[in-house]
C-alpha cells in the first residue's frame, strides 16, 4: 500500500485531527501495528475462507470518524487482511449480512459500537476486537465476547512506528472491500487491490494537485468511496493532514475557514452546499463577509457522489468566487472523469469534465433501443452519444465478492466496466443524463433526462429540491412524474409550476404527475433512491 509507505515517511507530521486532538502518522502507524500482530495470529489460527492473494482475510472496521478509524484501516492492512468498513447507521440486519457476506474473520470497532456489534459476531463466529482510544502512554488491545481471547497488549508488545512491517501488502493482493448502495438488489461488495487504491490516488493527486501541506475537513462516511479514497485516502498517500467532524455543520465549516491553520480542500455532496447557503442567508451582513473570505481561502471545493444542480453552482460561485469542482466516479471504479483544476473557469457547471490520468472513458449505444435521443441543445460543440459510460483503469475494482456471475456480466469483452449510466460528450467534455435504468426517460420517443429536467426546475425560485422520474404512460411509455418540496410561503398550485416550467423548457419534459412532499428521502452520499420513489409515491417501478 503506497499510502502506508508515504505514512512511515512522514511520522511527524499531523495526520488526524479529530475531538479536539491531534495525532501524527506516528501515533498511528504504532497503534495500528499492534492491532495487525493480534490479526495475525487469528488468521494463523484459521481465517475464514476463502482465502488467497486476492481475497486474503476480510476485517471489519467500525468507527467514526476519528483516529480510531485510520487505527482501523491500517490494522487491516498491516496484517495483510481485506479492510470492510461498515456503515456506522446500518441496522443489524445489513450489518449481518456484510459480516457473514464477506466472512470475515473479525472486526474492530471503537467502544460505542461494541454492544451492537457483540451479539453479531457472536453468531457468526467473528472474533471482535476493541479499538481503544489513541493515545500516548499505555495503549490495550482487548478482544471481546466471542473469543476464548482476552489479553492486553502495552506499547512495548508491539512495534515503534519506524518498525511496522509493511511487507504483508502487496500490490495484487485485495485491499479493500466497499459495499454498493443495493438499488438493484442486495449490496455487492467491490473488492480492490492495493494497485488499484494506488493508482486511484495517482490520479487524484495528479488532477487536483494534492500535496503534503493539504488540510482537508472531511465530513463524509467513511464506507463509501467519496470518504474513504477521494478524501481520506489521497490525504494520506500525501502525507497531507485530514480533519474529521462527526458530522456535517454547516456553521462549523464557515467558522473553521476563518481560522488557523488554514483549510486547503472541502469536498461535499450536493445538499451540503444547499446547507451552506441556506446558513449564509441567515447571517448579517458583517458575519457574511467573514465567512465569504475565509471559505476563499480553499484552493479547492469539489461536489460529488450526486449531481449538483446548477442553480446551487451558480448561487455558490457568485457568493465565494468558488466555481466548484464536479467529477463522476462509482463504488467499482473510483473516480473516472473531473473538470479541470485549472484553470477554474474552464469548469463547466452541469458536466464532469474529462478522463482523468490513466482512465480510458467511451460512450457505447444502446443496442436495444431505436428510440431518438432528446435533441441535443446547439451549442457549437462536436456531440458523441448519448450512451453507456464504460471505463478501463488500473484503477477499476477486480470483483464482486462471491459474485462471480455478477463480476463477469459488469464487463465487456474488451475489459471496459459497464456503469449503467447514460452520458453525452461535447466537445471531449462529459455530461451525465442519468443512471439508464431510472434517469433516463423514455417518452414519447424521445429520451429525457431526469437530471436535465432538474435542473431546469431548480431555477424556478419556488422550489427548494426536487426529484423526477419516469411514470408508466399508455400514450407515451413513459411521462415526466416530479415530487417537489417547496421553500416555505412560495408554495406553488399544480397549474402555476407547470406554467411556469412550458415557459422554460420544452413541452415534452413538463411534468405530467407531480407530488408535494415536505423533504425527499436521501441517504447518507445525498442520493435519491428513484426506484423506491417510483414505487411509494407513484405507485410503479
């Protein structure tokens, strides 16, 4: 793992800032290193199949987003196990099923998820270790109910920092295990080499220009790909400094980047930056240039993991001078397309730019479908698609664990990863209409995208957030179904937004079916589960 390696190179340096305290990769590095000699001797005494340079023994972590977490993850590897970080609000029954899904072996956890995870792991026969908190002096390792195993380990059991052996990760071996949402079934675990990890952190460290002096506040999950490569991850490869928060504030970011030492990089998704300006709007004037000129201080904002809306791009540079940066990625092949770093203006709002280094994009139709694509708008720009993004890198996932029929059909015969999601590029720059099986709209002949039609509502000022999707038609195929949420007292009639949209697109993506709703669902990345829309609001899907 190269970022273990950077990690050693840099002992000193602070690595995580978290509940108000500071730890190097030092502090780290030694803890994680006792945490990997216990790992060891379980998978001695039998790690759970199967088992080999690819799939080697798969450990859990759960913890926050704390030191404890980083402890986790880089236990995991030192012992030359599969890393599964699992979802800190997942209810038992999901965690179960990551658990005995990928056979682990164990799992670490920090103290406030031991009583939920304790009977788990009991039933499964995973061995349960407790992260004690980082800290100087005497460090204990502890295994929990389920093991015969109960022993402690001081800082002298171990190894120092300097000492941690890396040599247990090799670059084909699996790395790290990433469970999908499971919009189309049950959650597939992704599993990638430590090559991949690498060569995902290349790349991102290339296009956005990380460096050692990066500071990062960092209030995504960390079981998905956004928190844990793009924000966690690359800061480590770096031996840049990350700056956990429990959760997302808004007023705490405001307020951090008025302070020192100076934040570097914030990447969110789409509703954070709707939070940062709805907290904007509250504040006096004085309070709002405070804030305006510490968040300029950020060599870098990037929105992802959702489609950011182009009315809260706008609203977001015309506040900060900020024009945010948009990329496209996934669970199984990391991040494949960004807009340029620099120069910002050549940022387009709306697109995610072009392949990033190393990662071959193409656009492939639709075999089955005859169907004319929505006209595309005259810009003056050279059109290729719309198809099916497909993607070819170093940096793509190697399987679905134990899903092998899975894994095979994700792939074409050329060994280009089949997203699901539907594009244009214009001029060499992409732009995403939508996952194919729910974005994208088939009516009338025409094929809409979802996300465009967003889009163009979000401009209306009525309108706080939105979702559309297809809804069966008898005459169309498909008509336009939108569920609206409406900022408070410019509530609109059914007959006033649709006025209001023939006036600002054309006549054929106007919403035939719309429902009123006071939030839309999300979870935790930002995302709508338009499957689940389709079905408890319009009753199809």
């Amino acid at each position: 793992m190269d970022a273990l390696v950077i990690a050693k190179q840099n002992l000193d340096k602070p690595a995580v800032v978290a509940l108000g305290s500071t730890y190097t990769y030092g502090d780290l590095l030694k803890a994680a290193g006792q945490y990997a000699i216990k790992l060891e001797e379980k998978f001695a005494g039998g790690a759970k199949q199967p088992v080999s340079d690819l799939t080697g023994p798969r450990v859990g972590v759960m913890a926050g987003p704390t030191a404890e977490y980083t402890v986790g993850m880089f236990a995991a590897w030192l012992s030359g196990g599969v890393a599964v970080p699992l979802c800190l609000s997942n209810p038992p029954i999901e965690l179960e099923y990551n658990i005995t899904h990928s056979s682990m072996t164990a799992v670490l956890a920090s103290e406030q998820y031991l009583a939920l995870l304790a009977p788990l792991c009991e039933k499964t026969g995973t061995t349960l270790i407790k992260i004690e908190k980082v800290a100087s002096g005497r460090k204990r390792l502890r295994v929990e109910e389920g093991s015969s195993d109960n022993y402690t380990l001081t800082e002298d059991a171990g190894v120092g920092a300097a000492e941690v052996d890396l040599s247990k990760m090799k670059p084909e071996m699996g790395a790290l295990i990433i469970y999908t949402s499971g919009t189309t079934g049950r959650p597939k675990g992704a599993l990638h080499t430590h090559a991949g990890l690498g060569a995902q952190c290349r790349s991102l460290s290339e296009a956005w220009r990380w460096s050692s002096d990066d500071r990062i506040f960092h209030a995504l999950p960390l079981h998905h790909i956004h928190g844990i490569v793009n924000a966690w991850l690359c800061c480590v490869f770096n031996g840049a400094t990350v700056e956990f928060y429990p959760k997302f504030s808004p007023s705490a970011l405001w307020k951090r980047g008025q302070e020192e030492p100076p934040l570097t990089i914030f990447m969110g998704v789409p509703t954070m930056y709707s939070f940062l300006i709805s907290a904007y709007d509250k504040m006096s004037e004085p309070e709002q240039a405070a804030a305006v000129a510490g968040i300029r201080k950020l060599r870098l904002m990037i929105s992802g993991s959702a489609a950011c809306p182009v009315p809260i791009m706008n609203r977001w540079q015309e506040l900060t001078g900020q024009t945010l940066l948009e990329r496209y990625g996934m669970t199984e092949i990391g991040m494949a397309l960004s807009n340029p770093y620099a120069p910002m203006a050549a940022r387009r709002a709306g697109c995610v730019g072009a392949p990033l280094p190393g990662v071959e994009v193409r656009l492939v139709p639709n075999p089955d479908s005859d169907d004319e694509p929505e006209p595309a708008e005259d810009n003056g720009r050279d059109v290729v698609g719309p198809g099916e993004i497909r993607v070819r890198a170093p940096s793509v996932f190697k399987l679905y664990f134990g899903r092998e029929e899975a894994t095979a059909e994700s792939f074409d015969a050329e060994g280009f990863f089949c997203t699901g999601d539907t594009g244009v590029c214009e001029g060499g720059v992409y732009r995403i209409l939508g996952r194919t099986s729910v974005d994208i709209i088939k009516s009338g002949g025409f094929k809409l995208s979802a996300l465009e039609i967003e889009n163009h509502l979000l401009e209306c000022a009525a309108i706080k957030e939105c979702a559309v999707c297809g809804v069966p038609d008898d005459s169309l195929g498909e008509a336009v179904g939108l569920v609206v949420v409406y900022n408070e007292g410019l509530e609109m009639t059914d007959s006033d937004l649709r006025a209001w949209a023939r006036d600002h697109m054309a006549l054929y993506k106007v919403p035939k079916w719309i429902k009123v709703m006071d939030a839309i669902p999300r979870n935790a990345m930002g995302k709508v589960n338009k499957k689940q829309l389709q079905k408890t609001v319009f009753g199809s899907g």
